[in-house]
C-alpha cells in the first residue's frame, strides 16, 4: 500500500515538473515571437516613411530629347529628316572597326564606338555626317571624313477601311493608293477618295494632313483610311 502512494505522488510530481516547462518553454516562444514583430515593425516603419517621403517629393527627370535642336535650327528645308527606326550605313574612310549600319532607335539615338550616344533624329544627311565627323575629330581622329546614307527608311503604319491594318516597310515614291495596296486593299466600307496622314515635324510634333490618293507617303506616316458616309 505504502508502495502505491509512493508511486501515485511521483507521477503527480513528475506531471507538475512537465506542465511547469512547457509553460516556460510557450512563454519564451510568445516572448521571441513579441520580439521578431518588434523588429519587424521597427524596420518597415522607415521604409513606409521613405515612400511617403518620395511621392510627397518626387526627383524631377529630365526626358530624352528623341530631336536634335541643333539641326532645325541651323537648316529649315525639305531635306528628309531622320527618326526611329531609319537604318544607316555609316563609312569612317580608313577606320573599318567603326563603320557599319546603325538603327536609329525610339529615341532617335545611334551608337557609334568611342563616342557613344549620337543624337541623329530631325536631322538630315548631311546635318548627321557632321556631327559624327565633329564627334570623331574632338579627340579620336585626325580630320576624319564621313559618309552616311540611309539602307532603310522607317516602316510607316495604316489603319482604318483596308483589310490588313499594320506596319509596313516603305517603299520610295509610294503614294496612299499603294500604301493602301500594300495592305491587302481597301473594305467596302472605305473611303477612295481622301485619307488622313498623321505626321512628325522636325521637333518630332505631331501634324495632320488630308491628303488625295495619290499624294506621296512619307516614312513613318500614319495612314488612316476613314469610312465612307453612305
């Protein structure tokens, strides 16, 4: 008998010893947990207030000019103004490693070796040949000669009353009637008469014309066919 409440009063210890550490052992996991929110909260709270600082004031950043200011202002003819997607062939006579055809990209710009970023858009042939010439002799090469020629105009786009709305290459002398040829022809909704013609300036302004037919396509028009008024 004596046996048996020896026992009874171990057990009774031994579960009193238990419940006794795993109160300590959750109250130090609630406490570490308490501590990591702590942290937590402490580092975000400057990240939030940065954001709010930011918006509040915002860095001014300057776009990229995709014209090159200079050459509408030295020169103000029709010669045809170079943008986007114009594709260059560009011989540095005697420098092979830096000739080669360069694309204008979206911002009008070029990449030349040693002098980088050259800003050709809203200029022409001969406005481009000397800046690069310019670029080349500041330092690179002594009296340098240029020569640049476009391989390929930029596409131009038509959209409206014709079957195949799109981007299409240009093709040199093309009027509104061939562009409008070139994409698949025209709906029976078209209008055969007039088109409208979306077109950059040498500031890369937008400017509208309602052109005929068969007046000519310029690269990088918009083309749009309107629809008849029945």
């Amino acid at each position: 008998m004596y046996n048996t409440k020896l026992i009874v009063v171990s057990a009774v210890l031994c579960l009193a010893i238990l419940a006794g550490c795993a109160r300590g052992t959750l109250a130090d996991i609630q406490t570490q947990n308490s501590s990591l929110s702590n942290e937590r909260h402490e580092q975000n709270q400057p990240m939030a207030t940065e954001k709010v600082d930011a918006i509040a004031n915002p860095i001014a950043i300057e776009p990229k000019k995709t014209f090159n200011d200079s050459c509408h202002e030295k020169e103000k003819n029709d010669a045809y103004r170079l943008g986007a997607e114009d594709r260059l062939d560009i011989l540095v006579y005697g420098e092979t490693e830096l000739s080669g055809n360069y694309t204008l990209d979206t911002t009008g710009h070029i990449s030349m070796p040693l002098i980088g970023d050259v800003l050709l858009g809203g200029c022409n042939i001969r406005q481009a040949q000397e800046i690069i010439k310019n670029l080349y002799a500041d330092g690179y090469l002594v009296d340098p000669s240029i020569s640049v020629e476009v391989s390929n105009f930029r596409p131009f786009y038509i959209l409206g009353e014709v079957k195949s709305p799109g981007k299409y290459d240009y093709v040199a002398g093309m009027n509104v009637l061939k562009a409008a040829a070139i994409a698949g022809g025209f709906t029976y909704r078209a209008n055969r008469k007039v088109a409208k013609v979306l077109r950059y300036d040498s500031y890369g302004e937008p400017v509208y014309h309602q052109q005929i037919l068969e007046d000519e396509v310029q690269p990088g028009d918009v083309i749009t066919i309107p629809e008849k008024l029945f």
